[in-house]
C-alpha cells in the first residue's frame, strides 16, 4: 500500500510537505503542490484516516444530529453547515432520533467513541441531562434550532416567539378573529415559543386565549392532517389558521383540501418555516421565514473555532430573527 513517505520521495519535498498539500489544499506553491497531486493520482494514494485520527487524536469528522430526516428545513441546515465544514477541512456524518429521547441517546453514547471531533444537535426534547454528561472540552457541541432548559452552551436559533407574533398580528390586522393554532411538541423550545408567540398576539389585542382552537401536531404531516380536521369539526371553525411548522402545514393542508375549504376566503393561513414548493401552492404561502442555511453555517463556524482554541472561550449564543414573508393564502393584499 503506497505511503506518504513513498510520495514525498517520488514527489522530491519532505513527508510534512505532503501533509501540508493533502489537509490544505489551498496552500503553498502552486508547482510544489501540483507536483505532489500528481504522484498521488500517478501511485493512487489513499490516506489512512484511522492511522492520522490515531496520531494527531482528530478524525477530521463532525456528526449533525436532526430530530426529523424527513423534514427540508435540517436539509438547508445542514447545508450551510458541509459549506463551512469543506472549508475547515472536515466532513459530516448525519443523525437522525425521530424527536426520540431515547434515539438521541444512542446516538450521544455512540459519538463519545471518537469517532468525531464534535457535534451540531438539535434537540429531541428540552430535557439537558443526557447533553450535560458530556465532557465538552473533549467533545465540543453547539445546540441549533432548539436550546435544553436550565443549560447554558453554544447555540444558534431562532426568536421562535417573535416569528409567532409576526404570524398571528398579521392574521388579526388583516380582520380574522378566530385563529386557530395547530403547535408543536410542547417539551421542545421551537413548540413551546411559537405557542407562547401565538398567546402573547391575542393578548396584544385584548382577545382571549380560545383552548378549542389550540391542537398538538406534534411537527408532523400526520399530527398536522388530524389537528386541522379537528378545528374544521368545531361548532364554529376558525376563520385563520397559525401552524407551528412545514410539516404540519402540509398535514393541514391535505385536510383543508379533502374539505373544500377556500384558502384565504373561508380561512386565512400562515405557516412556520419557508419552504421551496410555498410559494408555488395554490395560492402561495404565506411564511415566516428562518434564516436556515445561516444557522447551519454559524453553528459549524462556533465548533470549528471550539476545535481550534487553546482556550475555551466564552459560550457563544446566536438568536436569529424569523421573517414574515407575505404572499397569498393570509388574505392579505397589502405587502407586509
Ligand atoms: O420544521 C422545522 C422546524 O420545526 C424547526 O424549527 C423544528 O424545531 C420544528 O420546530
């Protein structure tokens, strides 16, 4: 099996040279580097990654941990997240629990064998205890999208109440009065927030919280199809619709559609999450937008400088702001 002694030899510059042009690419002289890719190619080297992570105690591999594979919102994540691993020169290994506890522990045992240098997670639930078990100077971690309660680490999310108020005063200054709401799971920040940002807009109104127009979803399609067939069999159906996040909403949608309900003339609806094919329903979506792809990128930027410092600076704690992406199915005419 070719080494990469052989070919420093064969390249004519020493073994660290070899190193320097295989772990960095964009570095040193250009015919040197060119030199050494070509007796790479010319004696097929294949570097051995479980020699180099035994030496230097890096596997040059992170984990990103979701709580739904299925789910287009962790794909935009995790897509900023492999651009800023590329460019640190690290790969992604992909988890998913189902927003199973118990998946996720699996999971948090299974990391822990160095097999990566850290993780980006969003949390199956809110619960820290398996998190706080880590040692976080040997396996550096960053929460996104969801936070633990009572735990403060490196996390990048979102204002989950601040996008909820946008949502629910945008139905009600455009004259709905009966919003409905179909969460998500109540032990998870994203679903506790947007549940608080749902209340907090009624109350700015002096309109009282309606229990009978509040169904857990659970941020699933099927949680979402049932939610919404429930308030469409309510003695007075809502005459707005506030769905806690995409999958859900297109739950919800199937149900509307089975029941023939006008969007936005019988019931106005704005949905948690942008996704590609909201714009394009009919009529199009209106969202409240994440900032994904940047949450993805940013947590990987805070992991790699962990990964790098010789000293462990201060936790690092980004809140993104949502956006209210106006189009049709809100009723709205006006833009904003
Ligand atoms: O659809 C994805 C969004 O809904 C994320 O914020 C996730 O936490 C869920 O709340």
């Amino acid at each position: 099996m070719t080494t990469i002694k052989d070919i420093a030899r064969e390249a004519g510059v020493s073994v660290a040279m070899v190193s320097k042009v295989l772990n960095h690419p964009d570095c040193g002289r250009t015919e040197t580097r060119e030199k050494v890719l070509a007796v790479v190619k010319r004696l097929n080297y294949q570097p051995n990654h479980a020699a180099k992570s035994m030496i230097n105690k890096r596997t040059g591999m992170i984990a990103l941990i979701i709580s739904d594979v299925r789910n287009p919102f962790f794909t935009e994540v995790a897509r900023g997240l492999e651009d800023a691993a590329n460019k640190n020169n690290y790969r992604v290994m992909l988890c998913n629990t189902d927003n199973d506890p118990l998946k996720q522990q699996s999971y948090l045992q299974a990391l822990q064998g160095r097999i990566v240098d850290g993780f980006i997670i969003s949390v199956a639930s809110e619960d820290s205890r398996q998190l706080k078990k880590i040692n976080r100077a040997e396996l550096p971690f960053v929460l996104i999208d969801r936070e633990c309660q009572n735990f403060r680490t490196d996390a990048v999310i979102v204002d989950n109440r601040d996008g909820a108020v946008k949502a629910v005063r945008h139905l009600l200054n455009n004259g709905r009065r009966r919003v409905g709401f179909i969460a998500g799971k109540q032990n998870t920040q994203t679903g506790r927030e947007r549940m608080q940002g749902y209340c907090d807009a009624l109350a700015e109104q002096g309109i009282a919280v309606e229990q009978q127009l509040i169904k857990e979803g659970h941020f699933t399609i099927s949680g979402g199809y049932q939610a919404a067939k429930a308030l469409l069999e309510l003695p007075e159906c809502p005459d707005a619709l506030f769905i806690a996040n995409n999958a859900m909403t297109m739950g919800a949608l199937r149900a509307l559609t089975e029941a023939r309900v006008r969007i936005p003339k019988k019931i106005a609806l704005v949905s948690f999450d942008d996704v590609e094919w909201a714009e394009f329903f009919t009529p199009p979506l209106t969202v409240i937008r994440q900032p994904t792809y940047t949450m993805g990128s940013l947590a990987g930027e805070i992991l790699f400088q962990r990964l790098t410092e010789a000293k462990q600076s201060e936790i690092k704690e980004i809140v993104l702001r949502p956006e209210l992406i106006v189009r049709k199915s809100c009723g709205s005419s006006l833009n904003g």
